[in-house]
C-alpha cells in the first residue's frame, strides 16, 4: 500500500475530523514512518541514489533509512538520445546500472575496490539523458556518531580515506565542499512515482501495527487541545491496540525476510548446534 492510499484511508476513518481540518497528511506521513523504523531492515530494501554536495551538505533521500555503502563519484560524461521505449504516459523515470573489471551480475554489492561505473539514465517524454560516473571511491565515516544510522555491515566502517561523511537526520555532511555521492541504503520499497510503499508482512500485522500506531498519535495529539473523555477513551483504546499488535508485528516481520536460502542456514546452523551437543557425550 503506497503512503498516499494509506493517509486516504487513515483520513476516511476518521472524516469528523478530518472535515474540519484536525488532521494533516504531514503528521500522518511522518508517524506512519517512525512506525515502520520499528522494524528495521525486515521490513527495508536495497536502493541506490546520487546524491548532490553542495557547501559540505546534501539530503538524503526521503525513504533512507540506515547507510550501506558511500562512494565518492565523478561525472563524465552525458548524452542526450531519443528513446522508442519510452511508456506512453510516463514523463520520467530514472535507471541506474554499475559496471566494474571484477563485478558479477550475481553479486549483490562489491567487495573489492576496483574502477566502477555508474550509469544513470534520466527519461523526460520521449527523451533519454544517459549520466556516467566514475572513479568511484569509498568514504569515510567522520567521528561522529553514525552508528544508529548505518546498517552494521556499512562498507564505510572499514575506508581510510581521506574524504569523510556524517549523517544526521536527513542530510549528509562532508569534509568537501562540493562533488557527488553514490549510495546504497536500506529504505521502503518505492513506486515509479517515488511514492514510499509501506510494508506488508505474511499476515498483515506490521501494516495493522503502522495503522493502530499512527491513530494513538491522532489522539494523542487531539487531547493536546482538548480533553474530552471522549477522546481520552479513544486514545486509551489505540494505546492497547498498539501495545499488543507490537509483537505479533515484529514476528510476522521477522518471518517475511525468511528466503529458501535463510531456511538452509537456519538448518545448516541447527545442524552444527546439534553436533556440538551431541559430542559432549560418549558413545558407546
């Protein structure tokens, strides 16, 4: 469910309100987030940006989450060509592709640091805008604290380079004043209009979980101007449902991550668990 169907029906639920304009779809965006960062990565993908330094600082993109990788990048070149494949309808959309000497299509990231290449591809109306960047680089995590936003096997724990970054909140700061940024990040999963599409798990929970969050902040946020018993009833209510809806999310989260792959491991993991227990005893 994408966050603009999501704000509808929040919106619907509550149409008195609504109606006379105590409730915005700002508030809502911003909570139905803070709720779904309960989940982590469970609930996140992997996406790819470039982003833009200027004056030693640049935004993140609206879904980012925790940092996997940064590079450093430098613009090439550009070309500008007609395009036959264009979607009618479709006015812009942007692709992105990475070539590297060593890099394997079934590799999900790079490890080693060799000469890479960035290619985005910008499509206005019938128009391809083709950018190339290289000279890729990794960067380094700057002294400030960066931990909570960077995924524990952030590549740019481990870089040496002299060109640093910190992140706080939704910017990225540099030691540099101006130049280009490739990152890779954990964030919701988009549409093709850049709209966040919130999560869904096997049994719906985490998406119960968002809705029942984002109503307690509703009240919460109404008996700030009034306290009504009414409203203090209701607040009450969406404090239980969440508190108890919380678990079974996380659960049911935890449970949409899991691939054929991550059950082999899990077994394969039993397995040596099992060993080393069985080998405490002698057998006769």
């Amino acid at each position: 469910m994408t966050i603009d169907n999501f704000i509808a029906e929040i919106k619907a639920d509550f149409e008195s309100f609504d109606s006379v304009g105590l409730i915005d779809d700002l508030s809502i965006y911003k909570w139905a987030n803070k709720a779904v960062k309960v989940f982590g990565t469970n609930v996140m993908e992997l996406n790819s940006e470039i982003v833009n330094i200027k004056n030693n600082i640049g935004m993140l993109p609206a879904n980012f989450f925790t940092l996997y990788s940064a590079f450093m990048c430098s613009k090439n070149s550009y070309k500008v060509v007609n395009s036959k494949n264009t979607p009618q309808l479709v006015q812009m959309w942007v692709e992105k592709t990475y070539r590297g000497h060593k890099w394997e299509s079934c590799d999900t990231c790079c490890t080693e640091e060799t000469e890479k290449i960035v290619t985005k591809k910008v499509f206005v109306d019938n128009y391809e805008v083709e950018f190339n960047y290289n000279r890729l680089h990794l960067l380094r995590l700057g002294r400030i604290n960066n931990i909570i936003q960077c995924d524990n096997n952030c590549l740019n724990f481990r870089s040496g380079s002299n060109d640093e970054i910190n992140i706080n909140g939704e910017t990225i700061h540099t030691n540099f004043s101006d130049g280009d940024i490739n990152i890779v990040y954990y964030g919701l999963k988009q549409d093709d209009d850049g709209n966040s599409i919130l999560p869904d798990s096997p049994k719906g929970e985490v998406l119960l979980y968002i809705e029942y969050y984002v109503k307690k902040r509703i009240f919460e946020k109404l008996l700030s101007n009034n306290d009504s018993p009414n409203l203090i009833t209701m607040f009450n209510y969406y404090v239980r449902k969440e508190e108890s809806q919380r678990g079974l999310a996380l659960t049911d989260a935890k449970f949409s991550k899991l691939t054929p792959k991550s059950f082999k491991r899990l077994r394969d993991n039993n397995r040596v668990r099992m060993s080393a227990h069985e080998n405490i005893f002698p057998k006769n």
